[in-house]
C-alpha cells in the first residue's frame, strides 16, 4: 500500500461555469502537484453523479442541473502507468430542498463558487492501474518511497 507525507496544501476558488474536474487537473499542473488528497465544497449549476454497477462493470449516471450545494466532495490524484493524472472524486450534492444524493463525480458546473483544497501526498507515487475483475483503476501495490 502507498505510504507518504503530507506536502503543500493547495488552495484555490474556482468561479462561475467554470468545469470542476478541469480546472482541478489544470490548478495541480500548473502547481506541480502530482498526488493529492483532494477535498471540495460550495455551489454548482450542474453535476452528473455516477453509481458504479459491479454487476455490468458501467457507470448509471444522472444528471441533476439547478442550484446545488456541493456539500462534501473528496478523492484522490494520481496518476496511471503511462503518467497520465487521474483524478476519482466522490461528491453529495444538495437541492433547495435539502434532498441529498451522492456519487461517483462524472462532471460538474462551479454555480457561485467552489473551493477546493488539494493535499499534496510526497514521499510516494500514487499509481493507478486498471484491474479487468473489477473494471476499474485501483492503486499498484508498489510503491517508491523517498530516503528521509
């Protein structure tokens, strides 16, 4: 399993219509974060959730679009063996009238604002590879550790 240390703490306010999943990936780039813990909340004007179907090895998705509070979002940066950055966040989102629904975040739609906070991991890499019994990407077990 990866074992790191807490880094950086990256900060940023995303604004109106601005893409969630995007600008997360792009603030990381252009901060040189390559792990992270990330944690989110504030409003959107859209979002699609997903529930991943063992059975099928798909996701249901639904797409909610009307003032939401993003009450709780999380998940993890990494990266997969080519480099590339992945990102997998889970979000509970909230209507006007205080029904909740949570998820897979797919894609959403900063309403007023989003904060976002990305917890740099250092000390490892977090690598994700795609395992064909489950249909989704898990964390590789091995993992280099820094010297201290």
């Amino acid at each position: 399993m990866p074992v790191g240390a807490l880094g950086r703490i990256v900060v940023v306010g995303l604004r109106p219509k601005e893409d969630v999943v995007s600008r997360i990936l792009s603030v990381a780039q252009e901060r040189s974060v390559d792990y992270a813990i990330v944690q989110a909340m504030g409003t959107l004007s859209k979002v699609v959730l997903g529930f991943y179907d063992g059975e099928t090895k798909k996701y249901v998705t639904k797409e909610l679009s009307d003032h939401l509070e993003l009450v709780s979002c999380i998940g993890s940066l990494a990266k997969d063996s080519t480099g590339k950055q992945v990102l997998h966040l889970h979000a509970t989102v909230s209507d006007r009238n205080l029904n909740v629904l949570g998820g897979h975040l797919v894609e959403a739609q900063v309403g007023y604002l989003v904060e976002v906070y990305l917890s740099e991991v250092a000390g490892t890499e977090l690598v994700k590879i795609y395992d064909d019994s489950l249909g989704l990407m898990v964390f590789k077990e091995n993992t280099r550790l820094e010297e201290s």
